[in-house]
C-alpha cells in the first residue's frame, strides 16, 4: 500500500497492469512521462538492480550516471520500502 494517497491513483495502477506486452508499457510510458521523467525512472530502476547485485554505490554511479543521493533513496527504498523493488527484481529473474 502506497504511503501517499493521490486521487486517481488507483485508476493509473490499474491502467498499468493492463498492458500486455513491453510495447504497449513503452507508447504508454512515452505518452504519459517527459522524457526526463521517463530517464529518472529507469535510472532509479537500475540503480535497484545493481544495488540488489552487490554492487557499491561507486560503481552504482559510474555506470549509471546516478548521484550518492539517488542511489541512497534508492537504497533506502530496497531495504526498508513497501517491497515494490525487490518484487519487479525477483520477478525480471524469474522470468530469465
């Protein structure tokens, strides 16, 4: 469950789920994101997933380009969040 309701939000999440496949998720995140916004949110994905490697924060930001504070949030979010991180990590190896 989300810390910070917002009105409609449950609409979007469901909107999300209904995509099938990575083309439709990506006209859909396209449409919906700047391309900014877009760059954050696959950063703070990566960063997840090399930081769910082992891997150090140096390394973190070399190849991502993320700052100490993106990849502590990060961080944070992996170890004490709501689990969302670790549930699409877990699942992307799954399906490998």
């Amino acid at each position: 469950m989300t810390k910070l309701k917002f009105n409609d939000a449950d609409k979007l999440y469901k909107a999300i789920i209904s995509l099938k496949d990575e083309k439709e998720c990506a006209a859909f995140f396209d449409d919906i994101c700047t391309i900014q916004e877009l760059e954050a949110i696959v950063q703070r994905f990566e960063v997840a997933c090399q930081l769910d490697e082992g891997k150090s924060y140096v390394d973190i930001n070399k190849t991502t380009g993320a700052s100490t504070a993106t990849i502590c949030r990060v961080s944070k979010c992996l170890n004490y969040g709501d689990g969302g991180y670790k549930l699409a990590i877990d699942r992307i190896k799954e399906a490998k």
